[in-house]
C-alpha cells in the first residue's frame, strides 16, 4: 500500500525506503508491546512456550541481527518469539531496524543480479562473504559494547 500511495504522489524511492522501515517499526513496536503487556502470563504456562522463551533469552543481538537481514526470515514469528521473551524492547527494535535496513540494501545491490548469479557465481560467493563479514562484525561490536 505504501508503494502505491507513493507512487500515486510520484514521491522519491528514498521516501518509500523510509516509510517502509518506519512502518516496519510500528508493526514491530505494536506486535512485541501487546505480546509483552497481555500474553506474558499465558506464556509462561505452557510448557512449549516456556522453552521458547528460554531460547529466545539466550539468543544474542547479533544473532538476532543476522537473521534480520536475511528476507526469508518471518518478521512475525520473530516479533511474536521476542514479544514472549525477556528480551529488551527498545534492543530489539533498534537491532531489527538496523538489520532491514541492511537486508533492502544488500537487496537492491543484489537483487538485479540474482539470475547473473546462476551464470556467474561469483555475486553469490560474493553476498555470502558479506554477509558471513557482517556476522563477524556484529559479534564484534556485541562484544565491544556488552550486548550479549
């Protein structure tokens, strides 16, 4: 809906960048809030959910960045996951912002040469070490900052 109206208003891509990552947020924002305030305590109930939990807890930022970028990960269940955990809302929010921003853009850069990448290789290897580099990067900065 938000490339229609943006279209429709002839509005620049950077625009549609932004509003999608802004509306990314509110979704994200609204989804682990309402799980946070009202479906805690039936969480901790269930057995399942409570292991759940227990894997989400351990689960560190860049690990939660890292499956932000990528674009077959469903936001929803991550959203939901995060919500039923003890996970920081404000850490969670800014890491997964952080990882669609990165994911739109590995996505622009490589989306144009997905079919090359069957002929050529090379662009696959290519995202893979980028994105294998970004891991080791976060883990880094994790480490640096105590965000484990």
């Amino acid at each position: 809906m938000l490339l229609h109206i943006a279209g429709e208003a002839n509005y620049t891509v950077e625009l549609i960048y932004y509003l999608s990552l802004i509306n990314s947020a509110v979704k994200a924002f609204c989804v682990v809030l309402v799980v946070k305030r009202f479906f805690w305590k039936l969480a901790s109930r269930s057995e399942k959910l409570k292991k759940a939990q227990q894997w989400v807890s351990h689960v560190d930022t860049a690990t939660l960045f890292m499956l932000a970028v990528l674009p077959f990960t469903p936001t929803a269940f991550l959203h939901l996951a995060f919500g039923i955990s003890d996970f920081d809302e404000k850490r969670y929010l800014l890491t997964l912002l952080v990882g669609k921003a990165v994911m739109v853009a590995m996505m622009a850069l490589f989306g144009q040469s997905l079919v090359s990448s069957l002929r050529n290789p090379v662009y696959l290897i290519l995202a893979i070490a980028i994105w294998a580099g970004m891991y080791w990067v976060s883990k880094k900065l994790c480490k640096k900052h105590d965000l484990n």
